[in-house]
C-alpha cells in the first residue's frame, strides 16, 4: 500500500450524520490513518476517485442512495479496499445482504468505537500480505490455479473462469494472508466469530470453496483440515 509518510493506511468514512463522521474520523485518527469523510454517495465517489482507500466505512442509508447499491457497483468496477458496512438497521437479512454484495464487515450502531478501529486494523493486516500483497499485484498463484485480485475470479490453466462468491472470495483471501498456517474458524470468519464455534457456517464455506478448487488437477488438496484447529492453505503462494 502506497501510504502517506507517517500513515498506515487511508481510510473513507461515508455517512450523512455529521456527528457520527466527526466520531468516527476522531477515533480512527488515534491510529497513524490518513482519514477523509463524505456526507452522500457523490462525496464518497469523488473522494474515490481523488485518490483509493485501504478501507471505506459505509453507512447502508445515505442521502442520494443505497450504501449497498454502492458497495455492489464498487466490486463491479474493480475497487479492491475492504469496505465495512456501517448501520442502524440490525436485521439478519440486511447484514447478509450487505456481505454478499462484496462488503468484508459489518457493524450495527450504535457500536463502540473501539471495535472498529480493531476491525479497520485487522482489514488493513489482511490487505498488507506478500510484500505489498494484493493492493500491487493484479493476479496470484494458488496451485495450478490463478486468482485475478481485480476480478475476484479464478482462472484455471486452460483459462477457464471460476466465479466466486463474495464470501468465497473473503475467505480465499483470509487463506492468502496467511499460507501454510492453521487458521482457526474464528479467524476465517470474524463477523461471525461469537457464534461460529458452534453453527459450522465456516464448514461449509470452505467445502464449496474446495469443491471449486477441485475442479482442477491438483487443487484438491490445497485447503487441509487440521483437526480441533481449523484450516491451512498448503503450498507456494505467489503474487504478480
């Protein structure tokens, strides 16, 4: 990540309630962020597209249109930060929505602020992997299979695409960031580490998400399962 001198990461808070942005922008100030803020989808689109952000901070309502809409109409385009959704609503079908839809978190307010900037810090992690990781290489190498980073597909060695999930592909990059180590169900599944433990919801992620890999000559064994502990990405990982 190309960061200002002095900041770890860039990050846009998008929300029509001034207090709420000059909160959230106070707290995430506290970390070494560079923060900017939009009221409407138009400020945050211009703010876009003056300069990418590591993370966009989304409120679902604003005044000129659906934080969803624009989250879904960003992963079309190619942005590649994280995006965490930011919301009054706290139905199950708004949160499920919103994470199929290409965000990676999701917050219901009011919420503590410290939880946030320890969700925004973890996705920052995650996007700082190989060396500059994803946010410089347009394409990595998982096996015989190539995983387009803009995209969010895969393509095999006879390219032919694979499409993935928004929430396969979540999790296909919490394996990246982390090759060859045990990876805890509640570190594959954050949103959702107070109750994965006990639903399995993450077996079944990772199942389909092998199914795809295996549908490839030698990409069957790729994601391993380590009893008691969780999962492990086995092999070289490459980024170009």
């Amino acid at each position: 990540m190309n960061q200002p001198s002095g900041s770890e990461g860039r990050i846009l808070v998008a929300d029509d309630d001034e207090d709420i942005r000059t909160l959230i922008r106070e707290q995430l100030e506290r970390e070494p962020y560079e923060v900017r803020t939009a009221g409407d989808i138009a400020g945050a689109r211009a703010a876009l597209a003056e300069a990418p952000v590591d993370v966009l901070v989304l409120d679902l309502n604003l005044p000129d249109g659906d934080g969803v809409t624009l989250c879904r109409e960003l992963r079309a385009e190619g942005h590649g930060g994280a995006i965490i959704m930011v919301t009054a609503r706290d139905a199950a079908i708004d949160r499920v929505l919103g994470l199929e839809l290409g965000a990676d978190d999701y917050l219901t307010k009011p919420f503590e602020p410290r939880e946030l900037r320890a969700r925004v810090r973890n996705l920052i992690r995650r996007l700082k992997i190989a060396d500059g990781g994803p946010r410089n290489a347009r394409v990595a190498h998982i096996g015989p299979w190539r995983l387009d980073l803009i995209q969010r597909r895969l393509i095999a060695s006879d390219d032919r695409l694979v499409m993935l999930a928004s929430s396969e592909y979540r999790l296909l990059t919490r394996f990246l960031a982390a090759p060859n180590r045990v990876l805890s169900r509640e570190h594959l599944l954050p949103e959702r580490s107070a109750t994965v433990a006990f639903d399995r919801s993450i077996d079944l992620q990772v199942s389909r998400l092998r199914q795809k890999l295996a549908s490839e000559p030698g990409g069957a064994d790729l994601i391993l399962t380590v009893r008691n502990e969780g999962y492990v990405l086995a092999g070289e990982i490459r980024f170009e």
